[in-house]
C-alpha cells in the first residue's frame, strides 16, 4: 500500500489517489468547520492510518494507538 502511493501508474496506486482526493475533500470541509488542524492533508491521514494499521497489530494497546489517531488531528 505504501508503495502505491509513490506509484501513481499502478493499478492500486490510482486507488489510493482517489481515497486521498477523498480524504483532501472532506478535510477542507472540517478544516472550514474548524475541527481539524491547518496544514493536515488527505495524504497525511492515509499513511498515518496505513501506519497506525500495521503497529496496531504489534501493539499491546493498539486502542490507545487509534485514540492518538482520532484526536491527535484536532485543534
């Protein structure tokens, strides 16, 4: 997944472009609403939930790991 979004040609790589065009579209509207940080892109949160995805699986906690996830973008 990762190295999809370096890859734009692939198949799975114009997948992850889409979610994060989608991501960008509903942040902007957050951000409007003044929920989320400035600065914060749809790029940003996919890979910080592809991340968070992977270490969630090797965490004693992961529940704590998705909490950070959650609110860790809010102003």
């Amino acid at each position: 997944m990762r190295r999809a979004v370096e890859e734009a040609q692939s198949p799975l790589g114009m997948k992850c472009y889409d979610v994060i065009a989608q991501l960008d579209d509903l942040l902007q509207e957050a951000k409007a609403e003044g929920a989320i940080k400035d600065g914060v892109t749809g790029r940003d949160l996919y890979l910080a939930t592809l991340g968070l995805a992977w270490v969630a699986q090797h965490s004693e906690d992961p529940k704590r790991l998705y909490e950070l996830l959650a609110r860790g973008w809010m102003a």
